[in-house]
C-alpha cells in the first residue's frame, strides 16, 4: 500500500527527528563495545554505517521536497 504525500512528510520527519539520533546511538554503542579498530577500517564502516540508515526509508522520502501532488493548483 502507498502512502499517501501527507504520511511521507509526517513520516520522514519522524525519521529525521527520532529514528535517526536514535540510530546514532545504536551505532555508537556497538562500536564502542569492539576495540578501537585502525582508522583505515573504521573510516569505510562508519562511511557504510552512515548511508546504509537511509536504505530501508528511501520510498519514505521520495518527493517530499516537492509541492503536494493532490493538491489543487
């Protein structure tokens, strides 16, 4: 089922303000939890970690930048 223009923002913005500090703390706990690993491994798993939050949300933000499509001009 998709959701509907109004939904995507609420939810992105959702996202934006709960999902995503609460993911960075999720991330920062587990890395602290393993030794300090060199900084040329580090670097491509924080640079994964960064990008992979976005993945499973994609459809979320797609268009919400945008005027409402079902909106009357």
């Amino acid at each position: 089922m998709a959701l509907s223009y109004k939904s995507r923002r609420r939810w992105s913005l959702f996202i934006l303000l709960v999902g995503m500090p609460a993911y960075i703390g999720f991330v920062w706990w587990v890395m602290s939890l393993m030794e300090r690993l060199p900084f040329w491994v580090e670097l491509p798993v924080y640079i994964f970690l960064g990008v992979a939050w976005i993945l499973p949300f994609k459809f979320v933000f797609i268009g919400v930048g945008k005027a409402d499509p079902d909106a009357e001009q």
